[in-house]
C-alpha cells in the first residue's frame, strides 16, 4: 500500500537568507521547495541531466583511475559533465551541513563559495540546482556502494546486485515531511528514490555511476 505522507510538502526552510551560503542552497532546491517553486526547480535539475550520456563508461574510466578514492566518483562524473572541475571535496563538506537538522560550519560556508564561483558566481536557481544535484549524488550513491560492495555476491553483476540492494538494505530509509505543523518521518524502503512529485530526478544516473563503479571495483 501506498504511504500518502510521501507526497506531503518537506518541512519549510528559512527563505530570507544571505545569498550563496547553505541555507541560501536550502532555500533554493528542489528538495526543499515549497510546491509552489518545486515544480521549476526540479525542472531545472532535469535540464542539467538530460545531455548527460555513457555515464556507466565514464564512471568505469574514473573509478579504475581514482580507486584509493572511489567515494568521489560518482560526484567527480557528474561535475565533469556540467563542466565544472572536480569539486567532489567541496560537495562532501557541504553535503554534511546540507539537510536543515544539521549543524553548518564554516568550513560548509567556505565550501560554498567556492562552488558558487566554480558555477560562474551568480547566486540564482540555476547555480542552486547544479550544487544540489551534486551533493544529492554524493553521500547516498557513496552508501549505495558501500552496501553494494558487502553484499556481493560471486556471480552477480552490477546492475542485479544494484537492485537487489535497493530492494533489500536501501541507502536512504526515511524522508522527513510536513504534517499537520510537524515534521514526521516517512518510511522510503518501499520507494528508495522517493514518489510522485518529489521522485529523485537523478535516479537513472544515479544508477549508471554506481553500475560503471561497480563493474571498475568488482571486474
């Protein structure tokens, strides 16, 4: 049965905020946005993904070059075909401080800065998207492939040992929505890229980066 809280509006965010920090980046995204703004703002992330192709084979190429650091991968893929630099450390900084109940330093703030000017420097809903996609990219596909790689079995490749994973031991179990004035807890094992509206839109290539990794590790 389908949870109808999944496709409820995520706690609101502080939207009078200093631009190109992460509470601006909060502010800005998909993930956040009120449903008013969420619409265009997961367009505009769609946007951004849809040029991108054989990412599998360059999540391959990477992955055999960067081995000893396999985590930046799948953010190194991805900025790679935005036409940034790598700013998979970046990404990772600001990702801890990226979610509202968490703590932002300033090593966060500097982080952001860094990424605002690597983006072109304006502080607008285009910059927010290609920051977002990124660090929505990161810890979930690094945990998808941590349980990937423990629970492999001999034999299996990447794309069944994916799925079997997402089915089994998904690397996000809960979202957070707004009920009632509230933050409740909504259970993701059965939808582990979400549903509805608020569906992940990097899904596909969220997939591809992790198989190409897999196949580079496990080959």
């Amino acid at each position: 049965m389908e949870n109808p809280l999944i496709e409820a509006p995520v706690p609101p965010v502080p939207q009078d905020v200093e631009p190109g920090g992460v509470r601006w980046l909060r502010a800005n995204v998909a993930r956040f946005s009120r449903p008013e703004d969420h619409a265009r703002r997961r367009a505009l992330v769609l946007t951004e993904l849809a040029p991108m192709g054989s990412l599998r084979d360059k999540a391959f190429a990477l992955a055999k070059v960067m081995r000893d650091e396999v985590e930046r991968v799948p953010v190194a893929v991805l900025a790679a075909e935005l036409g940034l630099p790598d700013v998979s450390r970046d990404i990772a900084t600001v990702s801890a401080a990226y979610h509202p109940h968490t703590e932002i330093g300033d090593d966060a703030e500097e982080a952001m800065r860094r990424l605002v000017e690597a983006c072109g420097g304006a502080a607008d809903e285009r910059t927010a998207a290609r920051i977002g996609l990124l660090v929505q990219a990161c810890d979930a596909t690094a945990k998808l492939l941590g349980k990937a790689l423990a629970a492999h079995r001999p034999g299996e490749d990447a794309e069944s040992l994916i799925d079997r994973v997402l089915r089994e031991d998904p690397p996000v179990r809960i979202t957070r929505r707004w009920v009632g004035g509230e933050v409740v807890e909504v259970d993701l094992s059965e939808h582990p890229f979400g549903a509805g509206p608020k569906q992940c839109p990097g899904e596909a290539s969220a997939r591809q980066v992790a198989a190409g990794i897999l196949d580079a590790l496990l080959c």
